[in-house]
C-alpha cells in the first residue's frame, strides 16, 4: 500500500544511507582495529559490501518507482547489506579485546539506529536491518560465558527491541502522514475536476443556448469559419436558412411560456438531427428563430434542403394533453465567401421579415429587398436628421358632420420631403419604429398638431384634431405626461384633442394598452379607434374602454353602393357603435351616392376626396372661414 510514495521517501534518504555505510566501512579497514594481520581479509569484506552497495544504487537509479517490485528488491539489498555488516566482527571476534567488543556493538546499535530513522518507509527493511547487524551479535556475547560480555549482550538485546519498536512508530507515523497527504491530493484531485467540470459547463453556457442545446449566435460564427475552410468545390456556395416560427407569442399567452419553450425545444432537436444527417450547422437566433448554414452547389439544392425542413417540421409537438402543430415562416440566402457571416445571416434574416409581410412562406433574399434595405439605411440616416432639425410640416383634412357639412374636427397628417421628394408616411414611419426613432418623432408630431389646434381654438374653439398615434408611443410611459404638458402649454380644450389607434394595433396590444387608454381618457382627451373592420375588435371591448370614435375602413365604403353586404356591414357597426354611445366617423368618402347611403345610415360623420384632400394649415383655416360665411348667407 502507498508504495510509490514509500518509495519517494527511500529514495530521498538511501544515497545518505549508503554513503554513510561507505565511510564508516572504509574507516575501519583503514584502522588498526582488530589488528594488521586482519588486512586482507578486511579489503575482502569491504569489496563485498561495496557490491552489495552498487546493487543498491543500481535498484535506486534503474528502476521506476512506479515497478511494483521495486521495494522488494530494495528489502533484498538491505538484508546482504547487513548480513554482511553482522559478519564484520565474526571475523575478528576471537582476537578482541573486550575494548573493540565494546566498541563493535556501539557501532552496530549506532548504525542500526540511524538505519531505523532511515529505512522506517519500509518496516520490513528496518527490522530486517536491526534484526542481522544487533541480535546475533548480542547473542554471541551473551553465550561467551564471560559475565562481562553476557551484560553487553543483554544490552545490545534491549537495545534491538527498542529499535524495532521504534521502527514501527515510525512506520505508522510516515503510514499516517502518506494516507493524509494521499486524502489531500484526492480533495484536490477533486476540486480540480469539479473546477474543469465547472469551467467545462462555463465554456458551453457560453457557445450553447442553455434551452435547445444549439450553438448561440456568437459561436455560429465561429463555427461557420471552420466550414467555409473544410467545404469541398463541389459545394462552394453558403446557404443560409432562417426559420421563424409563427405567432409563438399566441401559444404562450394561451398555453403558457412552459409549453412555447417546449415547443422550441422540441425545434432545436428536429434542427440538431438533420445537422447530424446533413452536415449543417444550426443555432438559435433569437426567441422563436433558427439559423443555420448548409454548403450547397446551387439554389435547387437548397430549395430540396427547405423542402426537408419544412416536412421534419411539419409535425404535433405535445406536452400533457396540449397538442399544436406550429406554422413557420423560413428566410434563405446564397452567397459566396465575399459576403462576411454576419451580413449573410442579415440577408436571410431580411428575407424572412419581407416574407412575413408578405405572407410568403420562404423567401430568398433577392435584388428588391436589398434595395428596400438600402432604402431603408437611407431614410434612417436622413430622418434622425430631420426630426432634430424638425424638418416635417403637417396636412389637415377635415372631418366633416354628414348631417350640416360643417367641419367638426381635421386629421393632422405628417408630411416629410427630402431631397425634393415626397416620402410616403407609411414608409418614414415604419422607419422610425423599426430603429428607434417614432418616440422623437411621436412628440414631435404631437407638439406641431396641438400647436395647430391652438392657433385654430383661438377662434373656432369648438373644432378638434385628431392625432395618429403609435403603439409604441403609447407604450412609452412618458407619454401621459408630455400629452398633458402640450395641453397645459397651449391652454386647450383636452377633450379636442382625439388620440387615433388603429383597430389592429389596438387589439394585438389590448393588455399593454388598456391601462395607457384609461389615463388618457383620465386626462380628458377622446379616443378614436382607426381602421374599424380590419381587425377583430368586439363592441364589449369598444364599450369597456368607452371609446369615443370609431373610423370605418375606407375598404368598406369603397363599394357601398354596388355591395349590399358592405351597406349591411356599415349599417349594423353604427348602429351598435351608437348603442355603447360610440360616434362614428366613414373614411375615405368620394362621391355623393356614398354620402347619401352613409346618411341612411346614420353614421355621424365623414372624411375623403368629396370634400376635401389633406390641405396645409392656411388652407384649413380658409376652410373654416368659408363654411362660417355660408352658415352667415344662409
């Protein structure tokens, strides 16, 4: 047991060892001790012990200490060296003096002692060594019938037992200590591996989403530079495939997070076993999106891969007794090594966002969307310019009474040019939401429309503005507080202030929204909910939020008079819009023929080309004056 470390200890001392034995047998054949006839016979015995001593040095030095033989062979020498040593003074015995007895036994007990000290690491070698050089010499004495020399027997007796049991404490001390120091390499032993195994854990939270398993997204990089390097010619171009899964936000409302997190799981294995199949490379991107990168020779190859993924996904993911089958919506791009990783997984990321918009189940990356994308860099740059410089001016188009054709309120419409062109507010407003901007933007539309209100409040006080706003604004939860700001500022009416929120919008975000709408409402602004029909709203939720306006889609109006269906759909919202005392407002109108089924209808109030397109500021209050000299003629 522990006979590697015993070794490492007898290796340590035995070269001292065995030097001292050297010295100490050289000095007694030098001497005249035992007298000079004695020469030769002393050379002879001490070339005896010099080879036993050499046998030991070659066992110290030839052999590993990891031979599990080693410390037998150690034993053997130590037992020829002291038989040797104990048969020193037969040889001499008859001619000594009592003097050079004496003398002898010191010598051996010294040696025996030092050997004890030495040779404990190995409790065999250190009796064995006590044992030949002290008790046979001891017993001779002890039988010579001189009482003189029986004492010294007696003593050199004693002394041997003393010897051994000090051989055997110092053996279980130097057991004790190896077992410690073993017990304490094991501890660290341990602690290293529990420190690798944690660094190791470390080191895959770190390249690894902890949910699926799949490479993040910092080391999908990483991983696709090995690839692109061990790709063969046959397959020189990089696809890049993004997948979305749709509307995972609506199995986490209904189901709950565990199951959208299953589902994802459940993803990441489908991915991770055709990465296994194929030799692809696949990460999680995002919340609800994948990436992954496969080497392919042509675009019909790639095709023949999305076609394999779209079928391996296309199965029920169940967790208890829920069951869904997830739609997906998948984004690819095809390049070659030019096109750095990073913009490559833009490009497939951009192509699943048009796909999206464009209810496009895959999409390739293609010459329009990286010319909307350009377009898109193009007017990011310019608007964060033009809304610190406030480069936007405001249109008005009225929104007229149907029953006295009198302006009852205006739309205020941003407008923005640049560089003499005429930007679409669909496109600079998109813009803004997507990078951040429509906040700045926000107030800055709401601050140059309630500044209008109030020039026009000076003298028509009772005309009210009604004011697009996005969700994100409404989100934001400075808004509330800038809105009663302006109002505060420019000593208007709140209640002719009209927050416009488009049905959609409105209804996606009801939970978030719900709580902003009752503060605005709390401050005494109106609320108008935009694009009426083209959502899903109820009248339970229009009633609930006491919505004040509803604005029926021009999609509607359009072909009023030649589709019952849609006359029938206009009449029965305003009726039950009037029943929760909710006005509401047609879009869109352009002929008479319109206007005249709207008044059957009843709807409250209109907007459109039949009176008048959006007009700047001037133009509206010229508007306002007009109808105010009709009213004064009639």
């Amino acid at each position: 047991m522990y006979k590697y470390q015993r070794l490492l200890i007898l290796s340590t001392n035995l070269p001292v060892l065995l030097a001292i034995n050297i010295v100490i047998a050289c000095t007694l054949v030098i001497s005249d001790m035992y007298g000079p006839a004695s020469k030769q016979a002393k050379l002879t015995w001490l070339a005896i012990l010099a080879a036993v001593t050499a046998y030991r040095y070659f066992v110290h030095l030839y052999f590993s200490n990891n031979n599990k033989h080693k410390l037998d062979l150690h034993l053997v020498g130590v037992v020829i060296a002291g038989a040797v040593w104990a048969f020193y003074p037969y040889l001499f015995h008859q001619s000594m003096s009592t003097k050079e007895i004496m003398l002898t036994l010191i010598i051996f007990c010294g040696m025996s002692g030092g050997s004890v000290t030495l040779l404990s690491c190995d409790l065999r070698s250190a009796i064995a060594y006590v044992s030949l050089t002290v008790f046979p010499y001891s017993l001779v004495l002890i039988t010579s019938g001189d009482s003189s020399l029986e004492s010294l027997g007696f003593m050199g007796i004693v002394y041997g037992a003393a010897l051994c049991i000090t051989a055997v404490k110092s053996a279980r001390i130097i057991f004790s200590l190896i077992d410690n120091q073993a017990k304490v390499e094991a501890i660290a032993s341990d602690l290293e591996v529990d420190a690798y195994t944690k660094d190791q854990k470390i080191s895959m939270l770190e390249q690894r989403d902890m949910l699926t398993g799949l490479l993040n997204r910092k080391s999908f990089i990483s991983a696709v530079t090995l690839m692109k390097a061990k790709k063969n010619k046959q397959c020189s171009l990089n696809g890049f495939v993004h997948i979305d899964i749709e509307k995972l936000h609506n199995i986490n409302q209904n189901y709950g997070h565990q199951y959208g997190d299953h589902v994802i799981t459940k993803v990441g294995e489908v991915l991770k076993n055709i990465d296994k199949f194929y030799g692809t490379c696949s990460a999680r991107y995002g919340n609800d999106e994948f990436i992954m990168l496969i080497n392919v020779g042509s675009e019909e190859e790639i095709l023949e891969f999305i076609g394999t993924i779209k079928d391996q996904l296309a199965v029920y993911f169940q967790l208890d007794n829920i069951r869904v089958k997830p739609d997906y919506y998948i984004g690819y791009y095809l390049g070659d090594d030019s096109i750095s990783t990073s913009q490559a997984m833009r490009n497939a990321y951009l192509a699943v966002t048009q796909g999206k918009k464009s209810n496009i189940r895959v999409c390739c990356f293609d010459k329009k969307i990286q010319e909307g994308q350009q377009r898109n860099q193009y007017l990011r740059y310019h608007l964060k310019a033009a809304i610190d410089a406030e480069n936007f001016f405001m249109n008005f188009q009225p929104i007229v009474r149907c029953s006295t054709q009198e302006v009852h309120s205006f739309e205020a419409l941003v407008r923005w040019e640049l560089e003499g062109q005429r930007v679409s507010p669909d496109e600079f407003i998109s813009v803004a939401e997507e990078h951040g901007l429509i906040i700045e933007l926000g107030q800055l539309i709401l601050t140059m429309s309630i500044e209008a209100l109030a020039e026009i409040n000076k003298t028509y006080p009772k005309v009210s503005i009604s004011i697009n706003v996005s969700v994100i604004q409404l989100e934001d939860d400075d808004f509330i507080r800038y809105l009663q700001f302006l109002i505060n500022r420019y000593s208007i009416n709140p209640a002719n202030v009209h927050l416009e929120i488009t049905e959609t919008a409105m209804i996606s975000n009801i939970e978030k929204l719900t709580h902003r709408i009752i503060q605005a409402k709390d401050a005494g602004v109106m609320i108008s909910v935009d694009d009426f029909g083209t959502g899903f709203s109820s009248i339970a939720v229009l009633r609930n939020l006491q919505i004040d306006y509803i604005k029926i889609d021009k999609s509607y109006i359009d072909d009023i008079c030649s589709c019952e269906k849609d006359e029938s759909i206009v009449s029965a919202v305003t009726k039950m819009a009037h029943t929760i005392g909710t006005r509401v407002i047609a879009e869109g109108v352009e002929t008479n023929d319109q206007l005249a089924l709207l008044g059957q209808s009843e709807i409250d109030f209109y907007q459109g080309y039949l009176f008048s397109k959006p007009v700047s500021f001037i133009e509206a209050i010229h508007l306002l004056e007009r109808h105010k000299k009709q009213q004064k003629l009639a």
